[in-house]
C-alpha cells in the first residue's frame, strides 16, 4: 500500500477536492447568469471503475456541467426611413461584484515591499 495520508472519500474530498471547486465555480456562474423567472442547472457525474488487478483499488472520475439560460433579449428597431433604422442606446452594465469571491486588496506600501495584508 503506497504511504500516502487518507481520508473519508466524500465530495469535498474525491480528486484531491476539485470537484467541491469546480462545483463552487459552476454554482457562481449559474446563479450570476439567472434573471428574475429563469432557470438553470447544475449536474454532477461520478464514474467509479473497480481496477482489474485490485479488490480494494477504485478509479473515480467526475465532470461538473452547467446548464444556462438561453440568451434572449427583445429590442425594437425603428425604421425611419431616410434617417435609416434606429434602436435604443445600450444600458450601464449592472454591477454583480457581489458575486465575486472577496479578497481585500493590498495597501500599495505592502505590495511594494512584496507583503501580503492579512484578514481581519
């Protein structure tokens, strides 16, 4: 048996934890994507391969797809005529940095000097 240190196999804990990253990551996306109605998804597959040249030995393998509302928008187009075909100017982009893992930014005196400015 190689020396490695175990643990529970759990989602948080299969493939090193990537998949509780990638889920986090799918989780982010999705929501952020969602408008007032709309509806979107999240599957998660778990392939298990008992190996053939060992009974305690399993190959686990996962992959995390998404699925997003389809993008739709309605504008009108006004043709008037010899002034040609007009539309609404685009809006401000909202703001979702809301959304956004926080981080605090580092006082540029602590940058300069390569330190990193630890949470309160």
């Amino acid at each position: 048996m190689l020396n490695i240190p175990q643990v529970p196999a759990k989602l948080t804990t299969i493939c090193n934890g990537e998949l509780e990253d990638r889920f986090q990551d799918a989780l982010r996306t999705v929501i952020s994507a969602l408008k007032p109605g709309e509806k979107g998804s999240i599957t998660m597959t778990l392939n298990f391969c008992r190996q053939p040249e060992s009974e305690s030995i399993i190959d686990t393998k996962f992959k995390v797809t998404k699925k997003l509302p389809p993008a739709s928008k309605t504008s009108f187009i006004r043709d008037l005529g010899a002034e040609g075909l007009q539309t609404d100017a685009p809006m401000e982009q909202k703001n979702l940095s809301f959304l956004e893992p926080k981080t605090k930014a580092l006082s540029p005196d602590l940058e300069d000097q390569g330190l990193e400015k630890k949470e309160a």
